[in-house]
C-alpha cells in the first residue's frame, strides 16, 4: 500500500530497496507491511531480501518473521548465504528456540551455503 499510494507501480528490486530501508531504520511493523504487500503482488523474497528481514526480526527478537524466511529458504533450490544462516540462528538463540537450530544447521548441511555478495 505504502508504495502503491505515491502512484509507483514496484518492482522486486524496489520491494527490496524499501525492506532494506525499514531493517536499517528498525521498523518493523513497516518492514513487515511491505514483505506482505510484495508477497501478495506475486513476489517471494529472495536472497537480497534474506538479510534485511531476519536483521530486522533480530532487532525486534521476531521469531515468527524469522521463521518465515527460514520456510522461505529450506523450499528454495538457491544455497542460502552463511551470513543468513548465522543471523537466523542468533534471532533463534535469543529467542529460546533452540530447537530450531538444530534445522537451521541441518539447512546448511543439506545445500551447502553461497558466498556472501558484496551488497
């Protein structure tokens, strides 16, 4: 809604631009409102939106949003980077899930990682 108000019609690299700008700015009720809006445009997150939510779901210790993109990542053919992995596993940490560490690990066993990109 937030986007489609000023009249732009986005795209995933804009969905992404402004994901990464609420994690920075750690709004996460703004973050989260955009993610559900690119969802239901047809647009799943991807690796350049990995990051950027599970840092705003480890400010506002979110295990649910964090396993959102955990769901995300075990039903995608793509490695997921070893800097999400690490990120994923401290929100669970921190949240006392420490099951979930354990199928954080098994991910990363199961499809090896991806290098982090310089973004």
């Amino acid at each position: 809604a937030e986007l489609r108000e000023s009249g732009t019609v986005p795209n995933q690299i804009l969905y992404n631009a402004v994901i990464k700008a609420h994690s920075t700015a750690q709004d996460v009720d703004k973050l989260k409102a955009v993610l559900s809006e690119m969802e239901a445009a047809g647009m799943p997150m991807d690796k350049y939106t990995h990051l950027p939510v599970l840092l705003a779901a480890l400010h506002g210790k979110d295990k649910e949003l964090a396993a959102q993109v955990h769901r995300q990542l075990r039903n995608s053919s793509e490695p997921p980077e070893e800097r999400v992995l690490r990120t994923l596993k401290s929100i669970y940490y921190k949240t006392g899930a420490f099951e979930e560490t354990q199928h954080v690990d098994s991910l990363a066993a199961a499809g090896g990682t991806a290098q982090v990109d310089a973004k």
